[in-house]
C-alpha cells in the first residue's frame, strides 16, 4: 500500500476501474444529448475539474514552490485548466485541444504512470484523479455535447501543442527542469523509461513531436472514417432531392 509498481494489480484495478467510469459517462451520455439536464451535469462537472485543479496545484506546492517542478506546465496541467472552460463554452479550439490532448497525453499516465507512492498516500489518489477528470470531460464532450473532430480540429490542437511547446522547452533549458518531458535535466533527474528508450537529448524530441503527430492522426482517423461512410450512405440523385423536400 505505500509503494507503487506499473503493470501491478493495483495499477490493473485502476486502469480497470476508470476505464469502467468512462464506460459510464458514455453510456450515460445519450441520455443527456439535448435534455436541460446536460447543461446541470456540465457545470458541475466544470466546477469540479476547476476546483481540483486549482486546489491540486496549491496542494502541490504548499511547500513552497519549486520552479522545476511546481509550475503547472505539464501537457496534464494545461489540459486540466482548459477542461471545464472547454465544456462551459464550446469553444472549439478549446475543446479541440481537450479531445486530443486528453487522449493522446493524458492516457499516457495510465500507460506508464509516474507516481510512486501507493494508496496509502495521498499524492496517489490526487494523479488519478486529476488525470481521470481530464478524461472525463473529454469523453463528456464526445459522448453527450456530440463533439467530432476533424482536420480544422487537429490544426488547432496541433498550433496549441506547439506554442505550448515554444513556452515550456527555453523554461526547462533555463531551469533545468523537465516539463512535458522535453527538457534536458541534469544527470541523476527521474526520467520515465519510455522517454529514455527514444534516445538522448534532443534527438528523442524528434521521436517524441513525430510519435504525438501519429496519435493525432489515430485519434482523428475514426472520425474520418465515419464521415465517409455516411456520405457513402447518404441518398444521391433526384430521389435525394424528393426526400430532402
């Protein structure tokens, strides 16, 4: 209970059971789709997501801020922040950067998680948490507020991800810190082992930006495909035009 090992039972039965939660909020969400109800469900979730990410971050830091890991400048933290605007608004850049900055960043803390510490703490129950909320507000955005991406969408995604980018990799040079796992930290620093396995500094940035554009791609490719197959399916000719009228 105090330690925590990847790929163990008890990051088998969190995997498990968000995996479960989401099951949930998409289920749940088509009986939501254009009821007064989603517009409740929505802002409590929104004010959820705030308030955890602004009391995580004070808890985080309630030491004392350490600028090479207390700033909010992980892809996580900025994804946290922009959940429950995201949802309040429909602000589609906004919600474009959730969907795929969800899907494709956040997961990977279920794939390879860096806590240590086991449910006997509390850090351990704040990172699921806080990641499982990210995923939660995009899957709401899907399943119930009927969000579909598409190229425009990874565009904008892409722009974000890149002046994020821009911002964070001359703030981990100069401090040497590590956010979004692009920096250069000094020897000895905990790297997680599948940053480490693309290689040393800065070829694994290469690895890393090209790796990120392929997850996007994949995250957009069964949207795509669904559009295509409706308007394949989609009536033609003057007997479309008779039904249309």
């Amino acid at each position: 209970m105090d330690g925590f090992a990847p790929f163990g039972l008890v990051h088998l039965l969190v995997v498990g059971v968000c995996a479960l939660l989401l099951g949930v909020i998409a289920r749940l969400g088509r009986r939501l789709q254009g009821k007064a109800e989603d517009w409740r469900v929505r802002q409590a979730l929104a004010i959820f997501a705030l308030f955890y990410w602004v009391a995580y971050s004070t808890w985080w830091n309630w030491g004392g801020l350490d600028l090479r890991t207390g700033l909010p400048l992980q892809a996580c933290d900025i994804s946290g922040l922009l959940a429950p605007f995201a949802l309040l608004t429909r602000n589609r850049w906004l919600r474009a950067t959730l969907y795929f900055w969800a899907f494709a960043f956040a997961t990977m803390a279920f794939v390879q998680p860096t806590v240590t510490d086991g449910p006997a703490h509390v850090v351990f129950w704040a990172f699921w948490i806080a990641h499982m909320t990210i995923l939660g507000c995009a899957m709401y955005d899907v399943a119930v507020l009927g969000f579909r991406p598409g190229w425009s969408d990874l565009a904008r995604a892409a722009v974000v991800a890149v002046g994020w980018a821009a911002l964070v990799l001359p703030l981990d040079l100069m401090l040497g810190a590590n956010y979004g796992y692009i920096g250069n930290p000094p020897a000895g620093s905990r790297i997680p082992p599948l940053v480490t396995a693309f290689g040393p500094w800065p070829q694994r940035l290469v690895i890393m930006t090209a790796l990120a554009a392929a997850v996007f791609l994949l995250l957009l490719a069964p949207w795509l495909a669904l559009r295509r197959r409706r308007s394949c399916a989609a009536p033609s000719g003057p007997l479309a035009a008779d039904e249309t009228a």
